[in-house]
C-alpha cells in the first residue's frame, strides 16, 4: 500500500536513492527537473552529477517517487535538492 508523503523524504535503495515527494509537488516543474538531471544541466554539484546514472519519475496514490540510480546517499539527495532549488530561485 502506498503511504501519504506530507514532506520530502530519501530512502536507500539498491544502486541509489528513492525520493518520495507529496502529491501537491506541482508535476510540471518536477518533470522539468528530472529531465534537466538526466542530461546534467540540473544546478546540483558537478561531483553528485557524475554518479547519477539515472533519474525516473513516478506518480503514485497519494505521492511522486524519484528513482535516482547511482552511488549516491539519501542525505545528499536531500542536501543537493535544497541547494538546487536555492539555485533555481537566485
């Protein structure tokens, strides 16, 4: 069953990180993320970049989950999300 997400959260999974973002995350900028992640033109740091293989987006009852595949740790997903969206709003 999948739970409700009310605040972002970053789960370890294998070969990466599963975000789980609430419903109310407008779609449409979160589509433009991922695509800007999977290309390399996201404001993350160019170090976190280069171990991101993948980015994937799925809509779910009641949240959307970002596969990030790669070698990276739920606590730098979180902390290059943040730095991101600073970055997007400069």
């Amino acid at each position: 069953m999948t739970e409700n997400i009310t605040r972002p959260r970053a789960d370890a999974i294998d070969n990466g990180v599963e975000l789980l973002l609430p419903a109310e995350t407008p779609l449409d900028a979160l589509q433009a993320f991922v695509a800007s992640c999977n290309v390399g033109a996201c404001g993350c740091a160019d170090t976190f970049v280069a171990r991101v293989k993948e980015v994937e987006l799925f809509e779910e009852p009641g949240r959307l989950r970002v596969r990030i595949t790669g070698n990276v740790t739920p606590e730098e997903v979180l902390t290059e999300m943040a730095a991101s969206a600073v970055h997007e709003l400069t």
